[in-house]
C-alpha cells in the first residue's frame, strides 16, 4: 500500500553506543504488530465498506492481515498476505483501484504511421486522458492499515519506548 507512516520515539538521542537485549525489542514489536493487526481488522470488519475501507464479505481479506517482525528485530511490517486459494494479490487492487475500459496497449499491425507502426503525435496521451474521464471499474479504498496505526500511535509509541528502555544494557 502506498502511504506509509514512521515514527520517532523521544528519549534515546543521548547515548553514542547502545547495547540492546534483541529479544526483548522484537517482543516490543511483536507486541506492536499485534496492536495494529487488530485494529487494522477491526476497522475492516466493523466498517462493512463505509468509510472507504472495502466490504467484507468472506473474510478472506481479514484473516489475510498479519505481520511480520524483521530479522533484526528493530522493524515490524503490518500488511495482508496474499490468501490462500487466491489468483491474484487484490489488496493492491482495492487501494489502488481498477479503470474502466481497456488499458492502452500497442497498436495492432498495420493501425500505426510508417513501418515502425507508431502511433500520431500525441494520441497516446489521449487515450490515457480518454480512459481516465471512464470512471473506476473499482475505486480505489482507504488504507486501512496506516488508520490503524495512526488511532493506535500513542499505544505503539508506548510498548516500544517500554521495550527499549527494558532491553538497554548498562555498559
């Protein structure tokens, strides 16, 4: 998904070197991931497509969002997986949206100028304007992980400024 948020958390500016316990900061941001999975699955499932957040239907999309803490543990990623039995990763399609029409491709041989077969001056940026005043075969919804995370941020803000200050190591 396109938006994405960061934050920064106050208190550890002053140290050079810091030495961290990793388990204790990856629980940190487990416990974080975990706070915004929910709420991003809430806000799906209680919003029944308003709001811009798409309808839940199946429940395919809701049990798709999960998270991931990285391997160095200092960065966790909220986002739905790809679901079982599905074709194709439409998460990106509900955000991003789907045009009307067909989408502008090459000319057929023989439709172009010249022997290169190109088209006049211009017209594929008319076919790009044209298809866009088409309207959405899909519109594009709201991103309901970065809600999340923003009515969460005080929340995470905590757990992971209380999970550093356990995992420092006096030195």
């Amino acid at each position: 998904m396109a938006d994405s948020v960061s934050m920064h958390i106050e208190g550890f500016d002053e140290f050079d070197r810091i030495d961290f316990d990793k388990t204790k900061v990856r629980y940190g941001f487990r416990q974080a991931g975990k706070i915004v999975t929910g709420r991003a699955q809430m806000l799906l499932a209680l919003g029944k497509g308003q709001e811009g957040y798409p309808t839940n239907r199946t429940g395919a999309l809701l049990h798709a969002i999960n998270f991931k803490v990285s391997r160095s543990g200092f960065m966790v990623r909220v986002m739905p997986n790809m679901p079982a039995g599905a074709k194709e990763y439409y998460p990106a399609y509900l955000h991003y949206g789907v045009r009307q029409g067909a989408r502008v491709t090459k000319l057929a041989p023989g439709q172009g100028l010249g022997r290169s077969n190109r088209r006049a001056a211009g017209a594929r940026g008319e076919a790009i304007a044209a298809r866009k005043l088409t309207g959405w075969r899909i519109a594009p919804r709201d991103n309901y992980i970065v809600d999340a995370l923003q009515d969460s941020a005080q929340e995470v803000e905590g757990v992971l400024a209380a999970a550093l200050g356990r995992a420092l190591r006096p030195k």
